[in-house]
C-alpha cells in the first residue's frame, strides 16, 4: 500500500517536474510570511479530530492569494495544506507522512504526498474545473496508526 502510494506520488511529482522549483519559491509569498506560526489563515475547508490528533485542512485559491503573480506554464491552482496539532496538549505534530487524494469533477484522479513545511504539511494541485472535489487524506503523525478524512471542494 504504502509502496504503491509512493510511486504514485512520485510519478504525479515527475510530471510536473519542470513546475516544482518555481511553486515551492513562490510558497511563502503566498503564505504571506508569519503563516508557519498562525494556525489557519481563514480557508478552513475541514477539521475533525481522530484519536487524539486534530487535523485542519486548508485550500488556498492560488489565482486569488497571489494575484496574478501565477508563474507562467504552472498548472496548479491550489494549495493543499494540513496542520495537525495534539487534541490533548494542543500542541503541533510537525513529523509525519500525509498522501492526498483528489477527486475532480470530470472523475480525474491525483495523487500527491504533502511535504513538511513550516509547521504544515501541503502541496500545489491542479484544480481547474469548476465544480466539486472529493478530497480523501491518509495520513501517519504521532503514532503508528494510519488516519483518514475526507471532505469536499467547491470551485466556484
Ligand atoms: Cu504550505
């Protein structure tokens, strides 16, 4: 499972190689610096706690947050993120490993894992269409235990 996963993800990553330098360059901007210590920035799509672990997801509208700054040729629209905090102690889990899903309206479906940064773990996507997301993410943070959510998008 995991394996397939990762192989997944590599290939979704690998075709859009030629993207990734400029969209992790752009990441603060569009953070708009302090993010890593603010706990959402007002794009809460989701949040639901599972044994003791708190996850918030987030998606930023790229085209929106940085204004026409887009990079030519990136094909991504939005920002996946998720920051996860203990439920108990209300303190940041930043160790992890988190595999997104995402179920387009015309059925199409990407993979991705989210990497670590500052503080969250997130990943540019491709949501172009206009209508509804289905997104699904297994994540491991804490323990050994492999944890799910799932909740939709719309694009208006
Ligand atoms: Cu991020």
């Amino acid at each position: 499972m995991k394996r397939l996963a990762t192989i997944l993800a590599a290939a979704a990553l690998a075709m859009t190689a030629p993207f990734t330098v400029s969209a992790q360059m752009d990441h603060s901007g569009m953070h708009g610096g302090g993010h890593g210590d603010t706990m959402t920035m007002g794009n809460v799509a989701h949040e639901e706690v599972i044994g003791g672990v708190k996850a918030t997801f987030e998606v930023l509208d790229m085209r929106k947050q940085m204004k026409g700054a887009i990079p030519k040729g990136m094909k991504e629209t939005h920002h996946v993120m998720v920051t996860f905090t203990d439920a108990k102690t209300g303190k940041k889990i930043t160790e992890g490993e988190v595999m997104v899903k995402i179920l387009g309206p015309d059925k199409t479906e990407t993979v991705k894992d989210l990497k670590g940064m500052q503080g969250h773990f997130g990943s540019d996507f491709e949501l172009e269409k206009k209508g509804k997301y289905g997104i699904m993410a297994k994540y491991k943070v804490k323990d050994g235990t492999v944890r799910q959510s799932k909740f939709w998008y719309t694009v208006k």
